[in-house]
C-alpha cells in the first residue's frame, strides 16, 4: 500500500517566522542591557548606516602604519568599534563640507586621519589660504569659516572626546622677547578651542588644548617647512570608564 507523502510547506514559512521574531526579541534584549554608552553609539550607527572611508578621498592622509585590522582592536570594546564605524561617517561628511577646487595636496587646509584612537583633523595655515593672520592669533575670515564649519559638524557627537594643539613652523623670529612659538602655538589652539565651543560644540567633551611651537613638525617635512604652520583638533574614542552620559551632560 502506498502512502501519500507530505507536501505542505506553511509550516516551514511559520517556523522561519518564529525564528526571526526569537532572533528580534534577542536583540532587542540585549539591547536594553547594555550601557547607556553602547546604546547611544548603536543609535547613531544605525542614524548614518552607510558611512564608509575611502583612502582616495580628497584630504585624507596616508597612515604610516599598517590598516587596522580585526586582531588588533583586542583593547576595543562594543560601543568603541560602534564609534568606529560613526567616525568613518563623519570623516566622509567633513570631505564633502570642506571640499573645495584644490586637488593638490600641498595646498589643502584640512587633512582627515582616521586612527585607532579616533579621527585627527588637521589644519593647515597656509600661505595661499591662511587660516590666521600673519604673525598672529587672530583668525581670518576663511580660518573663521572653517573652524565654524567644523565645530556644526563636531557638535552632533557628543560622546567623543576632544584635544587641541598648536604648532608653528621653525626658522621666523619672536613676537618679543616674551612671546615666542610656544605662547603662539597655545594661543591658537586656544582660539580654536572657543570657536568650537561658540559654535555648538560642548565644553565638556575638551580634554586638553596645547602648544608644541617647533618641536613636532609632519613627517617627512623639514622643521622650517611652512606645512608645520597647523593646528590639530583629535576627535578621540572615548574611555570606556567615562561614560557617554557624563559627557552628554557636562558643559
């Protein structure tokens, strides 16, 4: 006697429901189990979903080091690779924003690195585009414009960290006796700092403002070379022990 075989299939598509609803449940789960730092970096990832560094974009700098990999972000945690990928995002939004019609390299403004330690934004005072005026702290109306333009963009993250430094080029004699290239080089990170601060970044995500006057000039740049001539602003991957809370509410 031959039996009739089994040919419906709903119960399949009802079991694969169930499994993808358990598979939700679990995230969500998990979700609501973490800290307030995972939840707020998960929250912005899944915001800016398609963010992705492209080392031929305009501005960034070549690392001297060999690419991140997977095994060496052992001292990572979850929200820290989650800050990663948020990091990636802003990079690519700061190339658009501050894109303008110079493709050589050696007169850009500002050059993006992403690191380990988070995103290095320099900027350059160059003489064809000075972003403070000779010989001073006072910013001109483009180091205005960029420094602004910056702070828009740094201002919607506050769960990152923040370090200014200044530095100068060598070989240009003294303001005076009494202020030389480390006085200039604090004072415009300083001024950096405030322009930040005006423009909506919180003051409680500064970590520390400094100057280095000539005493750390870019790789593979003579000391005297006019490149040395920047300040330099690190969005940095905060430490797991401070918490994003903290951050969001101080300043």
């Amino acid at each position: 006697m031959k039996h009739k075989g089994h040919h419906g299939g709903a119960w399949k598509v009802a079991y694969a429901d169930f499994v993808t609803a358990m598979m939700a449940l679990f995230m969500v789960l998990w979700l609501t189990a973490q800290d307030e730092k995972i939840k707020e970096a998960v929250e912005r990832a899944f915001k800016n979903p398609f963010g992705a560094l492209t080392k031929e974009s305009m501005g960034i700098i070549p690392s001297q080091s060999d690419p991140m990999k997977i095994e060496d972000r052992g001292n990572f945690d979850a929200a820290s690779m989650v800050e990663l990928s948020v990091l990636r995002r802003l990079n690519e939004d700061l190339l658009k924003t501050l894109r303008h019609e110079h493709d050589d390299p050696s007169e850009r403004s500002v050059e993006l690195e992403l690191t380990a330690e988070g995103l290095r934004i320099t900027i350059f005072d160059r003489s064809q585009r000075p972003i403070f005026e000779p010989q001073s702290i006072n910013l001109t109306p483009y180091g205005d414009w960029v420094l602004s333009t910056l702070a828009w963009e740094l201002a919607r993250y506050r769960s990152f960290t923040i370090e200014v430094e200044g530095h100068t080029e060598q070989g240009h004699p003294p303001l005076s006796d009494s202020y030389g290239d480390w006085e200039m080089s604090a004072d415009r990170a300083n001024i950096a700092r405030r322009k930040l601060l005006v423009h909506g970044v919180s003051a409680g995500q500064m970590r520390k403002v400094a100057g280095f006057a000539d005493t750390a000039p870019m790789p593979n740049h003579p000391p005297e070379a006019e490149v040395n001539r920047r300040v330099t602003i690190m969005l940095k991957i905060p430490d797991p022990r401070f918490s994003a809370t903290q951050l969001s509410h101080a300043g």
